[in-house]
C-alpha cells in the first residue's frame, strides 16, 4: 500500500567499513609521493553525518538528503543519501595512500554554490569543493525518481594537485606526527586544520580560498 511504502522510504540503514559485506561505489586513490611514517600511530575507526541546511524543506532538491562518512586507516568513505529519491553515483571510497586518517579530520560543510569536503591525515589535508545540488538542479521543485549525487564526478577531480591537497609541513613532525585535528572553512572561504601533536602543540595549517590565484599552503603555530 502507499502507507508501507512511504514507511519504507521514512528510513535507512547506515552501515560502516566493518559491516559492508563487499566494496561499496568507487575508489579512488590519492597519492602524493609520501612515505609511511616509521612507528606511525593507529586509530580507530569512526563516522559521523552531515545535513543540508534545507533538508527539512518539503520537494527542495536537498529534502530529507544527507551524507555519512566513515574511516578505517588510510581511507574515508561516503556516500549520499536521500530518503524522497534514488541518488545514483552516491558512494565514494577515498584511499590516501601511506597516510592514516586522524580523528576529528572530516568535515563537511555547504556553500551558496558547493559543498566542501575537508580531510586531514597524518601527512596531508585535502579540500575537496563539489558542486551544491541546488547548482546540479535548478528547478526550485524537485520531482523525479533518480538524480545524480554530487559525488557523480568525483573520479574526474585531481585530487593529487594544489587546489585539492597539500603535504603538511615537517616542522609538525619536530613534536611527533599529528594524533587529532579539528578543520572549517572561515566565512573568507579559507580551509584551516588544526593538528595536535602528542607534546601537546597545536600547528594551523591553511589552504587559502579556491579561486584564489597562486594557491599555497599557510601554516600558523600555536603553542
């Protein structure tokens, strides 16, 4: 009956890396030429859940639409869902090669015109800047039964060059590799990750706005 089905649809369950019984969607591998830390620390795995600011507005593009992410070592995964339509293209697993996510180095956040991914490892942040459904659709109303993600083209990002990721400094390591880090986007569009080190100092390192000419990487220290 239509009541079953819209009870059907009222839910979702959200599975990790340890529960997923084969590969999800894609993987694409980041690799920037780095080498695995010697004595490198593990950490464990974690999730967590971003919505869109109008998730909650009846027939908008983003209606009753969020994103999960999950980590396991070196690699992130996410994937999009929405409880009104069929996403397709919506999972994406991130391999950082010789690299290992730290706790606290995802975050997710939305602009007028994108959404923005920022991830951090114990060598490396990333900033990945994927275009907003609402640029994806521009029908005010949305009524269709499949869309495509925002991770649809994903695979055709550069991941490896500057407007995506940067090596983080090795002034950080003169106080140990990083074990936690915290990162936003400040409202001039700058992405800011700041990395603890178990001596207990705190680096900030900043990627400046994307469509600022010359990127490069900032860093501030904290201590």
């Amino acid at each position: 009956s239509d009541k079953m089905a819209a009870l059907e649809r009222s839910f979702i369950e959200i599975c990790g890396f340890e529960r997923d019984g084969g590969r999800r969607g894609r993987e694409v591998a980041v690799d920037l030429g780095v080498s695995p830390l010697p004595g490198g620390l593990k950490f464990a795995d974690s999730a967590g859940a971003f919505h869109y600011e109008e998730s909650g507005k009846l027939l908008s593009v983003t209606s009753n639409r969020f994103i999960h992410w999950s980590t396991s070592g070196d690699s992130v995964q996410l994937v999009e869902q929405s409880l009104d339509t069929n996403l397709l293209n919506n999972s994406v697993k991130l391999k950082f090669n010789h690299c290992t996510v730290l706790p606290g180095g995802v975050s997710i956040q939305e602009t007028l015109n994108n959404v923005v991914i920022l991830i951090c490892t114990n060598q490396s942040v990333h900033r990945l800047l994927l275009p907003h459904p609402t640029r994806m659709y521009r029908s005010e109303l949305v009524t269709e039964l499949h869309m495509q993600s925002i991770f649809t083209d994903v695979g055709k990002l550069s991941l490896q060059d500057s407007a995506h990721s940067a090596v983080i400094p090795s002034q950080v390591g003169q106080t140990g590799s990083p074990h936690r880090c915290s990162c936003w986007i400040s409202y001039q569009g700058e992405a800011h990750y700041a990395l603890a080190s178990p001596a207990g100092g705190i680096m900030v390192v900043t990627l400046p706005p994307h469509d600022t000419p010359g990127k490069r990487l900032e860093t501030i220290y904290w201590l």
